[in-house]
C-alpha cells in the first residue's frame, strides 16, 4: 500500500475515532495512528508484532476483542491493513458491518435516499459523515468529505454554530444556490457537545407550501367531522326525550337514572318498536362516559358470515374482499364508550362464545391479527326474544346470558301504556307538521279514543309511522274519527255520536276547513270548491264558528 493511500486512511481513521495498523508481511506493524493506540491499546505501536487472535484474520475476516472492541482485517491476498473500533450499539442490532441483511438494507435505504441529505460534523466544524445524497450534491467521491470543513465546503449552512453552542434550530439556508429548509441538532456524551446532526427536511420552500396544503386541507376535515359528531351527539336521547305520564314507565326510568353511571351490563327487554335504542342512548348520556361513542350495531340485520368481522374489525388481506387498509371492529370504535347490541338474541352461537371472551378479557383479535388489543367499552344489549327460553334450549349460551343479564330492563308495550297515545300523539303530529312546514291540526276527542282502542302491535314506532302519514294526507285542521286508516274502523261498534243535525254540522266544518287549508285560506277559491256562492260560505262559517284566517290571507 502506498504512503499516499496510507495517509488517507489515517486522516480518516482520526475522524472515525478508529485505530488503523499497517502490516508487513510478516505481521509486525509498519505505522499507526499512534495517538489513538497510546490510549486505548499502549502495547500496540510501531514495530511490534500483532497478537496472534488478530494476525491470523484473513482478509474480510472480523472478530471481537477484549470484550469493548471490533476488529476488522482488510486486504488483497493477505492482510495488510487491520481497523479497531469500539462495539457499538448498531452492531448488536445489525451484527458487524451489517450481519443480519434485513436490517442492514433498512440502514442503507436511510442513508442512500435520495431525498435526505444528512450530515455529521464535529465541534470544529470538520464532517465526520455525509450521506451519499450529500455526498452527490457536493460533487464529492464516497468518503471524499471526511475531515473536510463544512463551512467551506456550504459558507451558508448554520450546522456549524449549532455544534459550537449546542442549540438546535430549524433553519431556511442557501446551499449552491438553491433554497433549503433544514433542522440541525446538537450530539451530545455525556451532557457535553461532541459534535451537530443536519438533516434537510425539505428541497425548496415549494415542498413545504404543499405540505402545508395538505395539513390545512386535513384540518379542515377534521373540523368538519367534529362538527358532525357534535351534531350527531346533540340528537342523541336523553331521559328528558323519553315521554311519558305512564306511571309504570317514570319508575323504568328512575331505575334506569340510577344505573345509568355504573358499570352494570344493561339488558333492555321489549317488544319490537318500544323504543330499546331510545333507552340505550339515554342511559349512555347519564353515564360518565357521554363523551365517548355510542355505537349500535343490529346482530339481526347482519348475515352471520359477516358478523364477526363487523364486531371484531379485520387486518389486511384478512380474507377474500377485505379493505387493504383493514377495517376496526365495533368493539374497538365503542372504547371509552357504549356500545349497543340490539338483537342480541339472533347472534349466532359461535360468536356468543367469543363475545363472553371479550366481556371477561376485554382483549380482542382483529380477523388475520396476531395480537390482542385492548378495549374499554360499556355493554348495553338489546332484545324482543325470551333469552330464558333460548337458553333453556340450547340456542342461547346460559353463561353469556348470565353475564349480560347484570341489570334488567323491560320497557312495557304501547297497549300497556294508554295513557300515553295522547302525549305521545300530539308530540308526533307537532315535530312532523314543523319539519314539513305544514298546518297544524288536532285531534278530535273521538279520535283519540279510537287511538287508545287500537291494540298497537307495532307499538310506538307504528303510533310514530302513522301520525307521520296523517300529517301529509290529513289537510283539515281537526282530525276526525272517519281520518284514520281503514284498520281503526274493523270491528268497531257503531254508536251515536251526537244527533243528525250535530253531525251534520261536524261534516259540514269538516269540508269548509279543508276548502280553505287546499285553497290556502282563499275564500272565493273555497267557495268554488265547495259548489256554493261565496256568501253563503261566510254565513256557514259565522254559523258554524270557522276561523277564516288560516294563513291570513283574507280576499
């Protein structure tokens, strides 16, 4: 080897903190860089012969010795040049110079992108690494910066003065002309600056303004979809929304009000239409967990191939037709709050087990994972079979409906609950004629005991469905007995309701509203429609008591 190679391989030893010895053929030692050996190996220096463990590596060949350093021989058909370093942490992780190939590929893809332009300096300012992009953008062989001051080589880099004070800074610099957005960070041993790290984070100031864009952008996303769940949280039920003068229904809720901060699983038990999901969200509201999500999932609707993965979430590639991204289950998305399960009785017997291992652990698997995570969510279920019955015959886990069966609620049916078809009816009429934007009519009392005859198999959900429907097919301002649908007539007694001449008159209101509400309170319009002249019309209405003003238009 020759005296030129030689010098710089020490001058870039001193800059690697590495030792570096020379060998004659023979194994004695020609030259060294003897301030690095004078203290850490004092009995190796020039002249002496290599202790045999190292003289016998080959070229390419490697060892550890006493324990802190790694030893390295390097050659063309024999040794000829042996390198000391200290071990460091990188070698337990990639093993010397890169031993395990996964990781050491990982280290070079860091170091050779093209993007990232890394360089380390020491305090006085010398480069002690560059990257190869660094290295490319300077003009510069691989090596050729080591022991080279930074400064002359970019007057406008600030790394400099951040490994003279020791302060980081985040800097906009023009290097060989062209603008750069950089972070410089101080290294430090032992609470003392040993030297700076700079990194350029971006190519131009145009890189960052598109990243910025995309922030902004996201932002605005995100502001958008916090304003919907706000929005989605304030039409939530609460206790107040359920209405009821029923005194059996006020002593459900009371219980419910009380149960509602614990942890207790909650089983609401109801026919179908009473109003179970209405309970389930007021009792997340009471709860000290309103903050978070109230997710609802209906086992009934989802086909059981699908259910497990819709409650349990899935990893990627998962199975066939899974999102490439994988999908979070319900349990996870209902952390920190409640989670609803309605129709608990139609889940299927598998995944009973599964939701009883869930409930005990409070761990899930995603579909195609491979480790558990954590959930924390509150259970309230929901269900109009006879849970008893099913598992008294095998087709409901005894132990899972044990589990869940913490705090019964059974919500009565409608036809239990007369005395709130009128509440309850004047409520549906009001909120549907306001979001429509139509008149407001009432209901005669002839009307409503009709209402609380009616034996509501659908229960509050049919009363809800069929107030909606009047409000658009009704146009009067008074809903009679004869404005109900066909089923409210079946089986009923006929009786009298007032002499010929009362009904007579009843009728006759009945139509001369209705003329006015389609005419829009037009009176000759009204008059026309109804077939008489339009003063024998006022003097019905003053006869009759008929507000001519329904939308104040008087022609």
């Amino acid at each position: 080897m020759n005296t030129i190679t030689q010098a710089s391989a020490l001058r870039k030893a001193a800059y690697c903190r590495c030792g570096v010895v020379f060998l004659d053929k023979t194994g004695h030692i020609i030259t060294l860089n003897a301030d690095f050996f004078e203290e850490t190996h004092p009995n190796i220096k020039k002249g002496v012969l290599l202790p045999e463990k190292l003289r016998s590596l080959g070229p390419g060949q490697w060892t550890f010795w006493d324990e802190d350093w790694f030893v390295q021989a390097e050659g063309q058909q024999k040794t000829e040049v042996v390198i000391f370093r200290r071990i460091r942490v990188a070698d337990k992780i990639l093993g010397p110079y890169g031993n395990n190939s996964i990781n050491e590929e990982m280290v070079r893809m860091v170091l050779d992108n093209p993007y990232e332009g890394l360089s380390v300096i020491d305090t006085k300012g010398k480069v002690t690494m560059f990257s190869p992009a660094n290295e490319k953008w300077f003009g510069l062989e691989s090596g050729g910066g080591m022991g080279l001051s930074l400064s002359q080589l970019a007057p406008g880099t600030h790394l400099t003065k951040v490994a003279r004070t020791g302060v980081g800074e985040r800097a906009v610099v023009d290097l060989h002309g062209e603008t750069k957005i950089t972070i410089n960070l101080p290294v430090r041993k032992d609470n003392r600056v040993i030297g700076a790290f700079g990194r350029i984070l971006f190519q131009s100031p145009e890189q960052l303004e598109k990243l910025a864009d995309r922030v902004r952008a996201m932002e605005r996303k995100v502001e958008r979809y916090e304003t919907l769940l706000d929005e989605m949280r304030r039409h939530r039920f609460s206790f107040e929304n359920i209405l009821t003068q029923n005194p059996d229904m006020q002593r459900i809720i009371e219980q419910a009000r009380r149960i509602a901060a614990s942890s207790a699983t909650v089983l609401i038990l109801g026919e179908s239409g009473t109003g179970k999901e209405l309970f389930a969200q007021a009792l997340h509201e009471a709860s000290h967990r309103r903050k978070g999500p109230f997710v609802a999932i209906n086992c009934g609707a989802i086909p059981h191939t699908l259910i497990e993965s819709e409650l349990f979430g899935y990893e990627e590639g998962a199975f066939s037709g899974a999102s490439k991204k994988g999908k979070p289950g319900k349990f996870e998305l209902a952390c920190d709050g409640t989670l609803f399960l309605d129709e608990i009785g139609e889940l299927p017997i598998d995944s009973q087990a599964k939701l009883l291992r869930v409930l005990e652990e409070r761990k899930i698997d995603r579909l195609g994972g491979t480790a558990p995570i954590a959930v924390d969510f509150r259970l309230v279920v929901a269900t109009n079979r006879d849970l008893t019955a099913l598992a008294n015959s095998g087709k409901f886990r005894s132990d899972l409906f044990y589990r869940i069966n913490e705090f019964p609620i059974e919500i009565p049916p409608l036809r239990q609950r007369l005395d709130d078809i009128p509440l309850l009816a004047e409520h549906f009429l009001t909120k549907a004629c306001q979001q429509e934007g139509l008149a407001m009519p009432k209901f005669s009392e002839e009307a409503i005991k009709v209402l609380m005859s009616y034996e509501w198999p659908g229960n509050v959900r049919e009363l809800r469905s069929l107030i909606r429907q009047m409000a658009w097919k009704f146009q009067g301002m008074t809903v009679e007995l004869h404005n109900l649908p066909q089923a409210f007539h079946k089986e009923r007694k006929v009786t009298m309701s007032g002499t010929l001449e009362e009904q007579l008159a009843r009728a006759e209101r009945n139509a001369i509203e209705t003329a006015l509400q389609t005419s829009n309170g037009n009176r000759a319009l009204a008059a026309r429609m109804l077939g008489i002249h339009r003063t024998a019309l006022y003097k019905k209405m003053n006869r009759l008591g008929v507000d001519g003003t329904l939308s104040g238009h008087i022609p």
